[in-house]
C-alpha cells in the first residue's frame, strides 16, 4: 500500500513543459499513487538528471515519467542511467508542433527502451495511467482505482450523438 513516499516521478526539461505534464501528476493523483515532480534538463542540468536518474531506484520510485520537447534527449538519457520504466512524453513544441519531440524520444536504439506516448496531454495522462497499472500488480488501491477511471469513462460515453 502506498504511504506517502513517492513511487513515480515525473520530470520534465522545462517549466514550460509543466502545462503538458500537470496533466500526468492530476491523473496519478486520481488513482491516488504517490508522486514527485522535478525540472530535469538533459542539456542544462546534466549533473541534476545524473543524480535523479541514477539514484531513482534506491529511492524507492518504480518508474519515471519524463516530458520533453525539441531535441528531447532527457527520456533516453534517463532510461540510459536507470533500470526502471521509463515513459517518455514528447511536448508539442513552437516549431515543428511535437513531430521533433516525438522521433526524439521514440527513435531509441535497440537495447534502452523509452515506451512512448503520444504527442502533448493525451501522451502525459495515458503515461500516467500506464505508470499507475505498474504500480497497480503490487497494489490493490490503485488497481481499483484504475477500474473506477476507466468505468467513470465508459459511462460518460452517449449512446447517441446530439446537436453541440
Ligand atoms: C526542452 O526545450 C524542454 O523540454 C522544452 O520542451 C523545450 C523548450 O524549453 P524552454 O526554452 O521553454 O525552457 O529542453
């Protein structure tokens, strides 16, 4: 059972990244799974993401969701210098609206995987919800959790279209 200590956690190159990223932290939060969010830059901050990435497993989280856009190398940096899940979410960026972020993170070479999600918030929530099916094999809270998400989303879906 969870106690408060963070299992999963999410970093992002840039607090411009935190508007796409909020969306994974409130949907861990829905499944109630402990969190931590830090600014990780994989070219500004090397040093800082060496010691995330490196101590992240002693530390007790059992997976990283990690948001970056342009040159996104911070995904697969991470997962170069930890064994633990890494998720990678690609931001849309100004520029080429994500399709750079995205061949960044998803084209890792055989060996070190990233699983990669879509483009910008759906890519942060379905993140999160895969992080929190990790977390739900040993945990029978957030397991029921992610039952109610996904009953509370079948039933919002009409039967039938109407007029907006
Ligand atoms: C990347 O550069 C970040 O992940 C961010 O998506 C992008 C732009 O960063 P800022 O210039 O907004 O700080 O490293």
């Amino acid at each position: 059972m969870a106690d408060g200590t963070p299992l999963v956690g999410i970093i992002m190159g840039s607090q411009s990244d935190w508007e796409t990223m909020k969306h994974a932290a409130e949907t861990l939060t829905t499944l109630g799974v402990p969190f931590e969010t830090r600014i990780v830059s994989a070219h500004r901050t090397p040093q800082r993401l060496y010691d995330y990435a490196t101590s992240a497993r002693g530390r007790g989280l059992h997976c990283i969701i990690a948001g970056a856009g342009g040159a996104a190398h911070l995904p697969g940096m991470c997962a170069s210098m930890t064994p633990l899940p890494v998720f990678g979410v690609p931001v849309e960026s100004k520029a080429l609206k994500g399709m750079d972020s995205l061949l960044s993170i998803v084209q890792m070479p055989a060996g070190v995987p990233v699983g990669t999600l879509a483009i910008g918030r759906a890519g942060a929530v379905n993140a999160a919800l895969i992080a929190g099916s990790v977390i739900a094999l040993h945990d029978d809270a957030v397991a029921a959790a992610l039952d109610a998400f996904r009953q509370t989303q079948t039933d919002a879906v009409a039967d039938e279209p109407v007029d907006a």
